[in-house]
C-alpha cells in the first residue's frame, strides 16, 4: 500500500519527553484525544533554538519557523500517526484557522448522502475481456530472460578411481579454515515497508474454577492450669552463700571476667559481621552485581557520522580524559571510487573530556586515516600515529595542556569549529574546538607499503638499531611496529622489517627535535633479552618468528630469520594479539569465529581454544586486576566477559553494548574502587562502562590459581600429542604387518601362477579395448567378443 507524504505545510516532528515537559504538551497528559492542539508562541521556539542549537527537537525546522509569519504556531498531537510521527507543526495561518475551527457539514448535504445509502444495490461484476492499455510493456521489462550465454563443464575421473570404496569421516568444521560460510542476513535499505494501520481483534475469557473445603469441628472445652515458682527457703539460699563451692567457682571464673571486660574496651561483642558484609551489595559496586553499567558515551553528529572508531587510548596523566580515532567505513574497492572525495574529507582524532559529552576538546588533524596512535609514557603531550597509507604522524599537544586540565573543574564551553549557529544567534562567549596540525610525518617513500596496525614507544634506555646503520647527533629517531608482537622484560615494539621510520616535517624536511631521547655513544648489545614474537595474519595464521639478524652462510650478509611456527587456528582475520599483564608468557589472540590463549615455549598449540561461535570475534583484552578475566567483543554488539576460574567452555555472561560492531575494547584502572571500559563500536560511538565489584576484585591466590590452571592445560596438551605420536605410529606399524603379509603371500604363489594371471589380465583388456573401439564405430563389433563380466 502507498503512503502518501504529508502536505507541504504540515511538518511532523519527534519531540523527547524532556521537550514535551518544557512546553506542557505531553502526549496522554497534557494533550488527548479530546485535546489534540497546542499553541506555542514563536518566540519559544526561537529561544529553545538559540539555547540547545542542533540538539533542539525543533532544529530541522528552524527554517519555517523564522518565516513563519504569525507570532503562535500550533502543534497538533497525531495520536494515530497520520504522518508518520506523533506531532506535527502547522506552517501557515490558513490551515491553522482551517484546523482549529473545522467547517460543518450542511443539512443537504447530509440528506443527499442517506438517500445514497438506501438506493445502493450491490451488484455482482461481471468479467470483462482484458485490454491492455501498456502494462504489457512493464511486464515484459521486469521479466527474467537469460541474457548470458550458459557454461558448459565437463568433469572427468580417472580410470583407476571407479569403483573405489570411499570413506566417510566426520570433522569439526572449527578445525580446518573455510570449513563453513555463513550468510548472515542484513537490513536492505531499498526495501522499507511502514505498516500504518493494523485491524485486529481479541477476546478476554475469565478463567473459571470451582474449590471446596472441609474442616472438622470439636466440641470445646474450657480448660484451665496453674503454676507457682520453685525458689529456694532462706535456710537453703543462707547455706548456698556461705558454701565453699560458690567460693571455688568465683574464685576460678574472676580471671576470665577481667578478660572479657578488656576484651569488651578494644572491640564490640555485639558488632553483626555478617550484617555489615551485607551492606554494600544491594546497590551497583556490591559483591553480588556482575553487570557492566554504562558510566557515559561520547559521539559527534558531525565528525562522527557515518565513521567507525578505529583506536582508542585514556590520557595517561590526566582523569576523564580519553582520545578516539575515527575512520571511514568503508572497503577497499569503496575507498579506490572515492578517493577524490576522501582527500577532501578531514580524517581527525578527537579528544574527548568527561565534563563535556557533547563536545570534543581537541581536534587532532591526520593526513589520512588513523588506525592505531599512542601518547608517550615519559611526555603525554607526544602522542604518536599509524595511518592507513603507511605513514607515522607525530602530534605535539602541549600548548593545550592547560585547557585539558580545566575541564576536570568545568572549563568553557565549546562548538564544532565546522558547525554554525543560526543566524543572528551566535554567541561570542562560546570558544571553538582547536584542531591542532600534526609537527612531523614520516614519508610515503620510505615508510611503511602497508596500514599500520600497531605503533608501540620505547624506553629510552633501549635502542634497537641495523648494522650499518647508527644514529648520530644527540637524539635518536623513533622506532614503529607493524603489529603489536613483542613484550619482554621492560621492551615493548620492534619496527617493520627492522627498519626505523623517520619522520619528517609537513613541508618536507626532517626533524628530530620532538623526540627527546638521547642516544647512547658507547652501544652494548643485550643477549639475555628475547627477540621472538607472535604475529597474526589475515589468513588467520598464527606466526612465531624471530627478528634477530642472522649471518646467511653463502653470501655473509645479515638476513632475517624464517619463522619458527606458522599455527591455522583462526578462520579469519587475526585482529588481537594481547600479552597478559600478569604472566608475560601467555598470549591471547581473537580472529574469525574464535579465540585462543597460548603459551610461550609450548608449540604444540594454543592451550585453550574455544569453540566457533555464532558472530563473528572483532577484539579481545585482558582485564587489568583479575588474572583471569579477559572481554571479547563481537559483529553483533556483544561483549563476552569470560573468568577461566569459573567456566573455561562458555562465557561468564553476555551484554549488550550496542547496535553495530565491537571495534576497540580499552580498560583503564582510575582508583580501587573505580575501574572502567572504554568500548566503540562501528558507528563512531565511544560506550564508558564501570566494571562491577566482582570483575575487578582478584579472588584470594588467583593468580596461583590460574597459573595451576595454565600448567594444568599444557600438561592435558604435551599428553594428547604423546597419545596423537602414538597412535600414528600404531597405525604405520599396522601398515607395515599388513604389506608384509601381503609380500608372503604373493612370494608364495608359483611362478606359472603369476604367469597366468598376467596374460588372463592382457586378454581381459584386449576384449575391453575393441569393445569400447566397436561402440566408437571405428572398427566392427565382433558378435563373438562379449563384454568382460557380462
């Protein structure tokens, strides 16, 4: 059914109930069915314009309304959605008088419509031969005719493999890639069918049922009873008194009384310890709440649309402060269309305040998309940036510093420096968002030829330098991972293929002087520190390698080493690969439909893999204060929270976060009692969530307890390989006696037989190959010559 749109003076709006509160037009309260118009003077809306700009309900409006010739509009309350919402502003005088005083109906009119009603008769149509008046055309155009030539396969065996018995064997579709595809299903935005009006019926039924009681009565009876108390005469209470015994009892008891009175003066016998455990866990923060509640979320509706959150990173210094990455959401055949577009199209890292969910405190400029940055641990005011194109860009931050820190005491407010107000109501006291210019970027020629999916810092008490290659002058250049693959000790990042990228001013020269760290003359050259590390592919691979240069014994050169292990455990794109902050040899990876944790040094597998799961895992981290706690985010808007000491074959539990697409999973420790999780998601969405008591509390030994966990799963891992080897070598061994069998037996037959059985075999072949030559009619069917076998 078509709907029609409404009339170019009625213009539908969605007012929150915040609005409908403000103006006294809240729907089942102030406006009814008996009283569906308000009137609202302009002036209002004009001053809730001017106050709430583009967040104001009647902001897509504003236009007619600064037109609008009178000085009251009216707002009708449309209670059965006629267009669409359930308001609508009225946009000229004429329809608004047309509304309010609606014309009546005259008395002919009224007679001439029930004379129609009793002289209609019904009658029955009659078939009609078709005419076409051109619809022909239009079915003949949305007809699906084979337009492409069809393909012809031809699918060929070989001889030797018909009539060969075939053995079927059941497998884990988890274990080898591409073992299932899923089509999941989308929402087609062609497609969009609003169904305004339904017709339904129903009918309420009392539930009947029918009960009956019996008790039986006694025949009361009074009754009455008597006691008096049992005490002792003053003969016998004299003789107690005075007894030796009482005298023995005191006498024995009195230390035990003074030490109960002390113990009464240092702590309350009567304080309920159960009671105060109890206290706390009514509320969010208690012992027994295990749910993420959200704190605050922060989006742009400028910079934000139509993007997804690619990074994200807290300030290090300073509360509340919390930087995002966005990017466009796209793929890469889309961005080679739109790449004109895309270089007019600014890509920005906004810095976000809790103070200020509305605006951003700074705009950070890129020269393409950021997909991963990270501010100095030494000097916050550096953060440093990989973008999609290869490029490290290098940010300088200090100036603002100090307008960081006010917002933590409320600061000024702020406004997109891309977003103006309405005319004629700017106001000067609102200061713009800076966006701040990157000082230095690394240059496309020699820098990275992919995007850059990780950048890492270094102390500045390590160097990681090539032969040949030395730095010189008083600092040294800055070293960026590919990948976030190496965490050992106290070093943290190794550069792509071992090669430095250097970083250049936007104007094209180089320049140093942001780095700050200061190069070692006298280099000494660390064997104790281990230069292996894990890397995911997008094939779901899992590869460990080393980056030490090794001498190649032929030409003598330093070459890079050949990795040790290449693991097929994910069915998809290794998007994590994450060192646990409390064991620095146990690695959890997320690609495709599942996870792992593995361990370093035990390469006969991940130590625990979880099962394919029905969406698809975008990320995973692990948890800053419990050992055994890690979040997996997932394609659907969930977040998996899994406790290895509770399960280890399904998550803890389940929440959802959002509508779209886990994309970053960031978690930051603010005090003891506040620990938070910053979550995005693909519509440029940022999500704060607190973490509850009881996922940031560690167990008591719980990190004992994991690590007996971890041993316990390598040893279940080093056992299955032993019985793997084992029956691997059964079967070859069974292999084996079976052909020597075999071998006994034909070396026993005779040689006239073997003869024999040769020539009967030839003549076989021969009587084969003319019959399959007759029925190609190249040669004449011998009528003597039957088929082998029939």
């Amino acid at each position: 059914m078509a709907v029609r749109g409404p009339p170019d003076d009625i213009f539908p709006l969605v007012l929150t109930s915040k609005t409908q509160e403000l103006f006294q037009c809240r729907a089942d309260e102030d406006l009814t069915q008996d009283n569906l118009h308000k009137i609202i003077k302009k002036e209002e809306i004009l001053n809730d314009m001017k106050m709430r700009a583009a967040v104001s309900d009647f902001y897509p409006v504003k236009q007619m309304v600064m037109n609008y010739p009178g000085e009251e509009l009216l707002l009708v309350f449309d209670r059965d959605f006629k267009y669409g919402q359930s308001f609508y502003l009225v946009g000229t005088e004429d329809t608004k008088e047309r509304i309010l005083h609606p014309p009546e109906p005259s008395e002919e009119e009224g007679v001439e419509e029930e004379d129609l009603m009793e002289t209609f008769v019904y009658k029955t149509p009659e078939p009609k031969p078709w005419e076409s008046l051109g619809s022909d055309l239009d079915i003949e155009e949305e007809s699906v005719k084979d337009s492409r030539c069809k393909h012809r396969y031809k699918i060929s065996r070989k001889r030797r493999e018909f009539g060969a018995p075939v053995m079927f064997t059941d497998r884990n579709a988890s274990v080898a890639r591409d073992g299932y595809i899923e089509c999941t299903s989308y929402p087609d935005k062609s497609f969009c069918v609003t169904k305004m009006e339904m017709d339904t019926g129903i009918q309420a039924v009392p539930q009947l049922q029918e009960t009956s009681t019996q008790t039986k009565w006694k025949y009361p009876r009074n009754a009455c009873t008597q006691y008096v108390p049992r005490e002792f005469t003053d003969e016998e209470k004299e003789n107690f008194m005075n007894s030796q015994s009482l005298k023995d009892f005191i006498n024995s008891v009195a230390l035990r009384f003074e030490i109960a009175v002390q113990q009464n003066e240092i702590m309350d016998a009567f304080f309920d310890d159960w009671k105060a455990l109890r206290e706390d866990e009514s509320t969010f923060g208690g012992k027994t709440d295990t749910h993420l509640k959200e704190y605050q979320s922060f989006t742009d509706l400028y910079y934000s649309k139509d993007k997804a959150v690619s990074c994200i990173n807290w300030h290090p210094t300073i509360y509340g402060i919390i930087a995002v990455a966005i990017s466009e959401r796209l793929s890469f055949e889309d961005r080679i269309n739109l790449s004109a577009k895309l270089v007019m199209t600014p890509s920005l890292i906004l810095i976000w305040s809790f103070s200020d969910p509305i605006h951003p405190q700074l705009l950070m400029e890129c020269p393409d998309d950021i997909c991963c940055f990270e501010f100095c641990p030494s000097d916050p005011n550096i953060i440093v940036g990989g973008c999609i194109n290869g490029q490290v860009v290098l940010w300088d931050i200090s100036a603002y510093a100090e307008r960081l820190q006010s917002t933590r005491t409320g600061g000024a407010k702020h406004t997109p420096a891309a977003v103006n107000a309405l005319p004629g109501f700017e106001d000067k006291n609102v200061k713009k968002t800076p966006i701040v210019r990157y000082c230095a970027v690394s240059s496309i020629e020699h820098g990275h030829k992919a995007p850059i999916s990780d950048v890492q810092w270094l102390p500045d008490y390590y160097e990681v330098g090539l032969p040949r290659i030395e730095t010189s002058g008083e600092y040294s250049a800055l070293k960026v991972s590919l990948k976030d693959i190496f965490q050992e000790g106290r070093l943290h990042g190794i550069t792509d293929k071992s090669r430095a990228a250097k970083l250049e001013k936007p104007d094209g020269g180089f320049d140093y002087r942001m780095l700050r760290v200061p190069s070692a003359k006298n280099l000494k050259t660390q064997e104790d520190i281990s230069t292996t590390f894990f890397v995911g592919t997008e094939d779901g691979d899992l590869v460990y390698s080393d980056f030490k240069m090794e001498k190649d014994s032929d030409s003598g050169k330093l070459t890079s080493s050949k990795p040790s292990h290449c693991f097929v455990i994910h069915d998809g794109l290794v998007t994590t690969v994450k060192r646990s902050p409390f064991f620095k040899d146990i690695v959890l990876t997320v690609g495709g439909w599942t996870f792992a944790i593995w361990k370093e040094g035990v390469m006969n597998g991940p130590i625990l893999q979880s099962s394919a799961s029905q969406k698809k895992c975008t990320v995973g981290h692990w948890s800053l204060s419990r050992p055994g706690v890690f979040f997996i985010g997932k394609e659907d808007g969930n977040i998996d929270i899994w406790d290895l000491l509770e399960k280890t074959h399904e998550p803890s539990q389940t929440q959802n976060i959002s509508t779209g697409q886990i994309t970053c999973i960031k978690p930051w420790i603010v005090s003891s009692k506040q620990h938070l999780l910053a979550v995005s998601d693909e519509f440029g969405t940022l999500h704060i969530l607190e973490i509850p008591w009881t996922l940031r509390h560690p167990s008591s030994n719980e990190k004992l307890s994991v690590t007996n966990y971890f041993e316990r799963e390598v040893k279940h891992l080093n056992y299955s390989e032993k019985r793997r080897e084992f029956r691997e070598q059964e079967k070859r061994d069974m292999d084996a006696e079976e052909q020597r069998r075999l071998s006994e037996i034909v070396h026993e037959k005779t040689a006239e037989q073997m003869e024999e059985e040769v020539q009967q075999e030839f003549r076989e072949y021969l009587k084969l190959e003319k019959h399959i030559l007759s029925d190609m009619g190249l040669i004449k069917p011998a009528e003597d010559t039957p088929l082998p076998g029939v």
